[in-house]
C-alpha cells in the first residue's frame, strides 16, 4: 500500500509505462487467469492510452495503476456497454474493486446507457459476489462465463 491520494482517471499517453508495469503484474499473477479481454502487453498499454474512441478506459492510481476498468462497446454500435475491471494483486480485498465497479457505473449512466453487461466465471466467486452485491442479475451464460446484467433502475432503490 502507499500514502498517495487514489485517483480514478481516463487512461492518456502519459499513463503507457504504468499502465504496462501494471498489465506485467496482472498477467503474472495466477489469481488474473479470470480477466482476459486482450493481451496484458505494451502494445495493448500503448493502444489504451492513447485511445481516441468513445469506449472508456480508467485507471485507479496511487503511485502505480492499482486497478483497471473499462466500459467497451459503444464504438461498436452497442447500447448496453460490457464493464470489465482487474485489480492489481497487491490491491485485492481492500474494496477498490466495488469503488471501480461504482464510478464506471456511474460513468455509463451518464453517458445515458440503461443497462450494462459484464461476464465472470462461476469459479471466480469473489467477483461474482461482489457483482450481485452491486445488483446484476445474471441470465445464462456466454462462452463459458455468467453473464450478468445492471439496469440501472435498480441501482438507487
């Protein structure tokens, strides 16, 4: 852990290098084998920073990208955007997970989505946890995943 402030911030060309430090630390961890949307390499670091579309990309940082979330879709023509987030190893269990899941939420509703989609495997049964938490419903499954659905009606009950 550190004393710096954490910030949630949109991921630019400055944040490359930590963003690919932090890639380096989750596709080495065992316990990421659960998150997989692209290779956790520098050209994905790279193409994520500098991204110019209308799906959003977010870092939890401190002194180092602590987590990573994204809501992807809308450049593809969806209306309802699949939200995915990876926590670094060192960061688990101190509540940061449910804090991303929160402000991408937020960020969607803003954006004027009615819902969002994500995917988790049944084994990972902390996230799916935290996700029904958090009010997703889930309805079948997509290759091999659980996916789950928040509409947002049912956030501020």
């Amino acid at each position: 852990m550190t004393d710096h402030p954490l910030e949630i911030v949109r991921a630019a060309p400055v944040h490359v290098d930590p963003l690919a430090s932090f890639f380096a630390a989750v596709a080495a961890d065992p316990g990421s084998e659960h998150f997989h949307p692209h290779p956790f390499d520098l050209a994905n670091a790279k193409r994520i920073a500098d991204y110019p579309g209308r799906d959003l990309y977010y870092l939890a940082t401190t002194d180092r990208v602590a987590a990573y979330g994204m809501l992807r879709g809308w450049d593809e023509g969806y209306a309802v955007p699949s939200l995915g987030i990876v926590v670094h190893p060192e960061y688990r269990g101190t509540g940061l997970g449910k804090v991303l899941m929160q402000f991408l939420q937020q960020a969607a509703r803003t954006r004027g989505a009615e819902q969002i989609r994500l995917k988790v495997y049944s084994s990972n049964v902390v996230a799916k946890r935290l996700y029904e938490k958090l009010g997703y419903q889930f309805q079948g499954e997509e290759a091999g995943q659980c996916v789950g659905v928040l509409t947002f009606d049912r956030l501020f009950v």
